[in-house]
C-alpha cells in the first residue's frame, strides 16, 4: 500500500505551494460563477426551462465555493487572486452547457487532486472543506449530463455523491 503514490504527492508539497493550487482553483471558481450566471439567463426555450433554474443554483453554490477556497487562502497567508479563467461563450445551448460540464469536469478533476495534497501537510480540515465542494460540484457534473442525455459521467461520488441529490 506504500509503494503506491496519490498524484496529489508527486510533487513536494508546502504550505505556499498549496496556496497556489487554490488560487487556481479560485479562478476556476470566478469562471464557474460568470458561466452560471450569463447561461442561466440566456438559455431559453422550453426544452432547457428546468436546466437553467438549476444554473441559477450553481451560480450561487459557486460564490459559496469562491468564498471558502479564497479564506482558506488567506489562512494560508497568501493573497486571494481576483481574475477568473477565461469563460466561453455561445449562442447554441447544447454547446454552452457543454462547456460547463468541461469545465466541471476540470474543477472536479483538480480538487480530487486537492484532498490528498492538504492531507499530506497535515491540513485536514482544509481537505474536510474541499470535499463537501467537491460533492457539489459532482452535483454539478450530474446536472449539466442529464441535461445533455449524456449516460454515466464518471462522478466517481459513490453513494454519498448520490444521497446529496435528493435534496432538491
Ligand atoms: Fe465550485
Ligand atoms: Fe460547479
């Protein structure tokens, strides 16, 4: 069980080096925000009706995640950063919702990578905290490939993951 290194401990971790990631992971977070905010007001037409309530929703769990990753930032001691990745635009729906699902995918891929690298310099609240946002964010990953009538996204949330749902 040794042998076997996490990604998230390939590269040395620090305290700095942490802070870092969270900042990129910040960004992502303004970008998450900005998409959910402009798709969920122009996505129209019957067809994408529950879709863009549920947007609506991501935009404001996505400001709830921004403000958690940038105190964890400054507890760290570092300056939260205040420009987002770029956000893709289009004026074909399928497409739009097709860019969040990427970019989702990228969050979940990136915080999957966060827990560990907190764990190895012992902050395991922090990792506490990235987990319940990443729950959400699989929550978002479901959202977006219902709505595409994608089958199966890897969620990999396990029951867990799931349970979260009925909540709305
Ligand atoms: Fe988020
Ligand atoms: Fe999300």
């Amino acid at each position: 069980m040794a042998k076997r290194k996490p990604a998230g401990r390939d590269v040395e971790m620090s305290r700095d080096r942490l802070a870092e990631l969270l900042n990129e992971d910040l960004s992502r977070e303004y970008q998450a925000i900005i998409a959910y905010v402009v798709y969920s007001q122009v996505l129209t037409g019957a067809a994408y009706t529950d879709i863009a309530a549920q947007l609506e929703l991501h935009a404001k769990q996505e400001l709830d995640h921004a403000l958690i990753i940038s105190r964890q930032i400054d507890y760290l001691g570092k300056m939260p950063v205040v420009t987002p990745k770029p956000v893709r635009t289009s004026k074909d729906a399928k497409e739009m919702l097709r860019f969040d699902l990427d970019n989702e995918n990228e969050t979940i891929r990136n915080y999957r990578e966060r827990i560990p690298q907190c764990e190895a310099i012992g902050e395991y609240a922090l990792a506490e905290q990235i987990r319940q946002i990443l729950m959400q964010e699989q929550d978002h990953q479901i959202d977006l490939a219902t709505a595409l009538g994608i089958e199966g996204p890897d969620v990999g949330g396990g029951p867990q993951g799931r349970a979260s749902r009925t909540r709305r």
